[in-house]
C-alpha cells in the first residue's frame, strides 16, 4: 500500500536562529552544539579577528555586522548595518543600538527611517531582551560569546520565527 503524505509549505518554513554578538576573536566550543540545530547565525559585531569569521561562515549560513573593535578586513565584508527579513519580521542589526528608551544615535536615526520588528545589538556584553514599550520593536542583545572583557559568563542567543511570530527564546551561557 502507498501512502502519500502532504506538507503545508507555510508550516516547514519555521527558522531557528543563533544570534551572538562580542565574540572577540574566540568562539567557545559549547556554542556549536548550542547552535548545531539552527537554519543560519547571526553575529552582532565585534568579531575580534577575520578567523573567528571563517570558522563561522563555514559552520552555517551567516549574517553579519562588523563592531567598533573590528578591522578593515572584516569591513570590507559585512556593513555596519544589515536590514532585512525574517519570515515577515522586520530586522535590523547593528553593533551599537542602545536599548529602548536609550537607543544610539545610529539607530535613532534608522528607526527615522523605518520602523522595524526586531532590533538586534551587541556591544555592552549585556545579554537584554526586552520589548519597546512604544513602538511594539522587540530588543535583543545576546551579551557576549567571546572570552574577553568584564562579563563573567559568556552568552548568545537562539530564536524560532514563524510568520511574523518570535518564539521560544533560548540562553546559552557559559562561565569564562
């Protein structure tokens, strides 16, 4: 006997997304298993060095900005700030954001321009999330994943979209 199955194409379009940001030049082996499930990473900024790059966009498809600490090899490579969507959510990333009712010049700039659905930053090696309370915008800062700075744990993020739903947020940590 055969049996035919049928698949909903919008139901198989759920992504899930590894966000971090801060890496420093060192990507702890923990956050590939954290991350070995995603359909793409995102990074944040402040990658530390062009390997840290390499070792990245070879593990899985990889969108990106550069941060404040990083080179012209790197700049070359990616903007400072990267729009786009994600299933139908509006995303902005960039190094340096700020956080809802403290946003960088940068961004204030941006949302000027265009509004968004989500934010995604990094740099304060604060891992945040939080929604604006006057534009609906969710706020994500996924701390940092590198071994350099003050933070005493390091962290990154992961995230499922579906439509124009986020979901099921999860913390990777680490204590340096």
């Amino acid at each position: 006997m055969f049996l035919a199955i049928a698949f909903n194409s919008q139901i198989c379009k759920m992504k899930k997304i590894g966000i971090l940001s801060d890496t420093h030049g060192f990507v702890p082996e923990s956050l590939f298993d954290f991350f070995k499930d995603c359909d793409e990473i995102w990074h944040a900024g402040d990658w530390g060095d062009e390997k840290t790059f390499d070792v990245l966009r070879n593990f899985k498809p990889l969108k990106a900005v550069y941060g404040n600490i990083d080179g012209q090899e790197l700049r070359i490579q990616m903007p400072e700030i990267l729009e786009f969507n994600c299933e139908d959510v509006r995303v902005c990333m960039l190094h340096i954001g700020g956080y809802p009712g403290h946003y960088s010049p940068l961004f204030r700039k941006q949302l000027s321009l265009k509004s968004y659905d989500l934010m995604i930053c990094g740099h304060s090696h604060i891992l945040k999330a939080m929604k604006d309370p006057n534009s609906g915008m969710m706020h994500l800062n996924p701390g940092a994943a590198g071994k350099h700075g003050f933070h005493k744990v390091s962290t990154a993020m992961r995230l499922k979209f579906d439509k124009k739903r986020m979901f099921d947020l999860e913390v990777w940590e680490q204590k340096k």
